[in-house]
C-alpha cells in the first residue's frame, strides 16, 4: 500500500473498496482481510518496534486511538483504558438530544425542542443523570454546537444537579462543530430519509447494497471523527496538563457526550471496539433504536455497554 500522508490511521471499507490513511511520517505495513457484510476484520500495523493485532467485529469501525496531536500511540484496549483513568474517567454516557420541532428556517441546525423534548431532558438528568452517572468529569461535557443538543445538555446538568442537591462540579460544555450529524450530509440525510430512525444494524446490514455502503462510510467517518473528538479534546489536553488536573480529578468520573440519533450509536461502537467490547456488549449497540433523551453507558474498564432510559421506558 503506498504511503498516504495524513493524521490518522483508519478504516472505512465495503468487499469493493477500501479507504486507509496511514500515520503522518511513517510508512506502516498494513495487511486487510475482508468478506461480505460483517465477517471480522484483522488488521496488522506494524510501525517501529510495535506490531498491533486489534480484532475489529464490524468494517466501519476505525483503528482505535491512533498517532494523535499528543504525540502518543495508543496500541492496544489496556492502553486506552489507562489513558480514560489517568484523566479520573471510569465511563463515558452517549446521550441523545430530546424532541425536536422543524425549524422556521428549514435548516437542520436551527431544529429547537418542544415542550416534550425539554421535559424529557429534565426527566433523564434527575433520574439515570442523578443516580447512575454522577459525578460527573468535571473539566467539560462534550456536545454537538446544534441549539437540540445544547439545550438538552443543560437540562439534563441542571436537573442532575437539582436532584442531588448540589452545584459543585458542574462540567462546562465543549462544543465541537465534528460532533453535530450535519457534517455528514448531503450523504446521511438521503440515508435517514430511506431508512428513517432505526437500529444501526438495518444502516449496516440494509438488503440495499449501496445503502448499506454508503452507511458503512458514513457512519464509519462520524466514529472516527468522535474517537478524535473524545481524544483531543480531553485525553490529549489532560496529558498536556496532567499535574493540574490530576490533582482535583476523582475516579469515578462520567464523561458525557450529547449527540444525535442514528449517529450516537456509531460513536458508542467505535469507542467500544477501541476498548475491547466484544459479542453481547456491540449487539446492544447494534439493537437499539436510541430514543430522545435516552443513549448509552459504557464502562471504560469493565468493557461493557449498558442503556440510559429515562422512568418507564
């Protein structure tokens, strides 16, 4: 394979073509084995000294961790697990933003909740928000910039914190423009509009050859982009202030992650392989039909994925 100069090392392939950037600088040797659908991918990297064997269940997802801006490789699951606790996080939740009205606008971007979305939101902080997930990583909630995340994201804090009777610690929020689905379109708003909300196994597994493709890179690109996400804006910046942090970071923590329907769960499934989540763990990801105001928790060093549903649902 010849040398592709480029940030990242990824993967995002169907059986008839293959997209691969290797690491800025280096020349890695690569090898990819593939069959129909969702047989497993083995990819070999070898660079310097290091050899990395990762089993990859699904061809969407990317190379985890990666050469990041840090300047540090993360090779296998251990090292990343210990790369979450250095910062003080145990898990991280994948929520998705509530009801949503169509804009007056007709973008997308401007979509704000309804009523019901703001209810819903409220109802997830003060009940799984307030007893499964706090305390929270108190140096920044991650969020897609769209006003339906936003808005869902501080509901939730506020009615966490209500419930708990406390305001000490409440994360800032991060906003990355990576994390809101826009980015994905024109290609991701023609696949909602054929397949609509579902669970990421029928955008995956679709009987519709091109559609299941264009889901594979698609969705595959939006995982990526919220590894790099997840890394830069928190991995790498603790590691670049380690001393700091470290000494008013408590373990435990939760790193929350607001973000939108059909592309929460490829962002849930990317950091599950980069963990080490196998078999029962990925087919809750790839099951499940994310509903408003409700995700996904994974546990970074246990390797499992659990739901977030808000009272009676």
């Amino acid at each position: 394979i010849p040398h592709i100069p480029a940030r990242t090392i990824s993967h995002i392939s169907s059986v008839d073509q293959q997209l691969v950037h290797a690491g800025r600088g280096h020349r890695p040797t690569i090898a990819v084995t593939m069959a129909k659908s969702f047989a497993p991918l083995s990819l070999t990297l070898q660079r310097r000294h290091m050899t990395f064997v990762p089993s990859i269940q699904h061809p969407l997802l990317p190379l985890p961790f990666p050469e990041r801006t840090c300047g540090s490789i993360k090779t296998n699951p251990r090292e990343i697990q210990d790369s979450f606790g250095k910062c003080g996080i145990d898990q991280v939740a994948f929520i998705r933003h509530g009801n949503t009205a169509p804009s007056a606008t007709g973008r997308d971007f401007d979509r704000q909740l309804t009523d019901l979305g703001r209810r819903q939101s409220s109802a997830a902080g003060a009940s799984y928000g307030s007893s499964r997930l706090m305390p929270y990583y108190k140096h920044g909630a991650l969020c897609s910039p769209a006003p339906r995340c936003v808005e869902t994201a501080q509901l939730f804090l506020d009615a966490s914190y209500k419930t708990a009777n406390t305001s000490s610690g409440k994360p800032p929020l991060i906003l990355d423009s990576r994390m809101y689905d826009g980015t994905m379109q024109p290609e991701g708003s023609r696949l909602f509009r054929s397949i609509g909300y579902a669970p990421l196994r029928e955008y995956l597994e679709n009987p519709d050859a091109n559609d299941a493709n264009a889901a594979k890179f698609v969705l595959g690109e939006y995982a990526r982009t919220s590894l790099d996400v997840i890394w830069e804006e928190v991995i790498a910046k603790h590691d670049s202030d380690a001393a700091e942090k470290s000494a008013d970071s408590k373990n435990g923590e939760t790193l929350l992650f607001f973000a939108h329907a059909i592309y929460l769960p490829s962002a849930v499934l990317g950091l599950a392989s980069a963990v080490g989540c196998i078999g029962e763990e990925l087919d809750i990801v790839l099951d499940t039909n994310t509903q408003e105001a409700q995700g996904y928790l994974m546990h970074i060093h246990d390797q499992t994925v659990s739901l977030l549903q808000r009272p009676g649902e």
